[in-house]
C-alpha cells in the first residue's frame, strides 16, 4: 500500500514539474483525457493549440481543483453558479463566467468570459491541488477528431508531442461536460455532456436554454463537422436500422453497426456491441469509433438515441460525427 502510493506521488511531483516548466500533460478526467498546459503561461497554452491544431480562436476551459478557486479566475459570479457547482462539482460540468484578469486572452481567445471546470478524477485533482493554478486543457485530440477515452488513445494521437501522459484508466463518462453559459439573463447550455439538462433545470428551478444564442459562436464543438472518425457514420431512426444496415452492405460497403446485443441485424453485418442506455453507450461509443475505424470499416450504423438523460450529448456527438466533413 505505501508502495503504490509512492508510486502516485512520483507522478503527480512529475505532473506539476512539466507543467511548471511550460509543458504539456495529458490527464485523465472522468469525461475524456485533456491535454493540459499552466493557463498562466502563454507559451504553454499555445503549444496546445498548435499541438492540436485548433484555431486560436476557440476558447480551452481551466481546470480548478476547488470550488473556492473560481473567486479568483472570474468576476460578478452569479448565485446560479453556487448552486451549480455544489449540485455537480467535482463532475462534468463547465461554467461560462465573466473572467478575472488572471484569464489571459491566450486562453480566452480574446473573450470578456472564462470556461471553468473541477473535474472529477482523483488523479488529475491532486494533480491539480499540488500544481495550486488553473491548467488549461482542450480533450487531448486533434481537432475535430474523436475525443480520446484512454491514455493509449493520446499516445496513439499525440505520443511524442506531450511531455507526459498521466494514465487514469478508461473515462468513466465517456463523453465531454456539459457547458452552461452564465453570463446571460437565461442560463443556457452551450454544449450538451456529462451533466443532463433535467438536472440542471431541477437544480435551478428555472429555465435553461439549450444551443448558442443568436449569433454566438463560442463554442467549436457546435461546428457542423465534429468529433468526426474517418469511417463515414449513418445516424438513422431506430427501427430503420436493419434496413439501412442491409441497404449499405448491399451497396459494397464494409459496414459496422453500433447497437446493443438485443437488436436484430442483418446476416453478415458486423455488430459492435455497445450498452442499450444512454450512460452506457455515451462512456464507450468514441473507443468504439477508434476501434471500428482501425479495423477499416468504411461506415458506422447506428440509431437516433432519445433526449432524455445523457441522451440529449450523444445524440449531439452523432450527428456531428455524421454531418458533412469541410
Ligand atoms: O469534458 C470536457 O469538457 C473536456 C475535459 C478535458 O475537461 N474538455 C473539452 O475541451 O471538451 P474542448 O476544448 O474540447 O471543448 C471546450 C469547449 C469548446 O467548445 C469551447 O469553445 C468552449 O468549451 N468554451 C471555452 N471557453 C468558452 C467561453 N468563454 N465561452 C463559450 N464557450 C467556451
Ligand atoms: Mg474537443
């Protein structure tokens, strides 16, 4: 026991060591593995965008080890906010506050307000607990691409460009937090994810809108092509499925479908299990688009899921995996 321990320790020392010196770490959270920099250091949070290439544009989220932290990195927060981060932090959620001047522009691109988040993964916590700054991280992909949910997924991604892959195991999430704006008179979800809008609306007791307003367009992850694999993806209604699986085969495709062990396929199509929930298909549908694509399948079949629960994120990843590639 005080061996294992011992051995944590070494990484996290060796964490806040690369950070300090303006290097990159990837860290498991409990949505997907982020690629961290110090969010002080503009050198450093340009090398995640390069890293990623991701326009500089495209604001990253600073991860927090403590509620109490947000005081320093944001202005005129909102009683919604307290609520919120008591209901769901440590977790997948990431607020949208008017920014502090510790919240560079680097990180920021240029914006009035800041992205922040505790997640909720030991590892990273005392990561980010001994480390005593905010660490920017965008998930540790490149952009547009399928957000990764294993250490293995970075290395096979990223490898040599990150000073350190911290490894915490599969996410138990699977898929990114939810992002709510609080900075408008209605709080609104930028981005569906880990945290459901059922609730957040129970916790609020209010409205919560759903999608950017107007002409925002803050957030990538609401780009049309996004957290894309190379196979094309097919998102159809559920009980077209055996039909549109046996239609693409027919047609010559290598074609995979996602689906739960309970539903009938077409002889000779291959099924990639996944869970029948939401939860469950949200925490393994992008390592089972990173397995299907190294596999070579040139289409993924899967049915429209419902909004409720965790619902509403997966069905948002899909169809942005499946919209039209730039
Ligand atoms: O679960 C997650 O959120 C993961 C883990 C690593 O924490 N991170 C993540 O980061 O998904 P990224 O960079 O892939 O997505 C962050 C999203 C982007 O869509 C970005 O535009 C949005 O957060 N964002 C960041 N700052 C913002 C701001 N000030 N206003 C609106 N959206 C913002
Ligand atoms: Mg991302």
């Amino acid at each position: 026991m005080r061996y294992i321990r011992f051995i944590v320790d070494q990484r996290i020392n060796e964490a806040v060591t690369v950070l300090r010196n303006g290097g990159l770490v990837a860290l498991p959270t409990e949505t997907v593995y982020g690629l961290g920099a110090d969010a002080e250091n503009e050198l450093a949070v340009r090398r995640i965008f390069a890293v990623k290439g991701r326009p500089a544009s495209h604001p990253l989220i600073v991860h927090l080890g403590d509620t109490s932290d947000v005081r320093s990195w944001a202005r005129d927060v909102p009683n919604t906010f307290y609520a919120l981060a008591r209901a769901f932090w440590p977790g997948p959620l990431t607020v949208v506050l008017w920014r502090s001047d510790r919240a560079s522009d680097a990180v920021t691109g240029g914006q009035d307000t800041v992205a922040l988040r505790v997640p909720d993964h030991p590892l990273t916590l005392e990561v980010l607990r001994a480390f005593r700054g905010g660490i920017a991280a965008p998930s540790a992909n490149r952009f547009g691409k399928v957000s990764p949910t294993t250490a293995e997924h970075v290395r096979a991604e990223l490898g040599s460009d990150v000073e350190l892959i911290l490894d915490g195991g599969p996410c138990s999430v699977g898929l990114e937090s939810t992002i709510v704006d609080l900075t408008k008179a209605e709080p609104r979800i930028l981005r569906p994810g880990g945290v459901s809008r059922e609730d957040i609306i129970r916790v609020l007791g209010r409205p919560v809108g759903l999608g950017p307003a107007g002409d925002d367009v803050r957030a990538p992850g609401m780009l049309a092509s996004h957290y894309a694999p190379r196979a094309g993806l097919l998102v159809v209604p559920r009980d077209t499925l055996f039909a549109e699986a046996e239609q693409r085969q027919a047609e010559g495709k290598r074609v995979a479908v996602l689906a739960p062990p309970t539903t009938k396929l077409p002889a000779g199509v291959h099924r990639h299990e996944v869970p029948g929930d939401a939860e469950g298909f949200a925490r393994e549908l992008y390592g089972a688009l990173r397995k299907l694509d190294a596999e070579g399948f040139e289409l993924v079949v899967t049915a429209m899921p419902g909004e409720e629960g965790l619902g509403l994120a997966v069905k948002d990843r899909l169809l942005k995996a499946a919209a039209p590639r730039g």
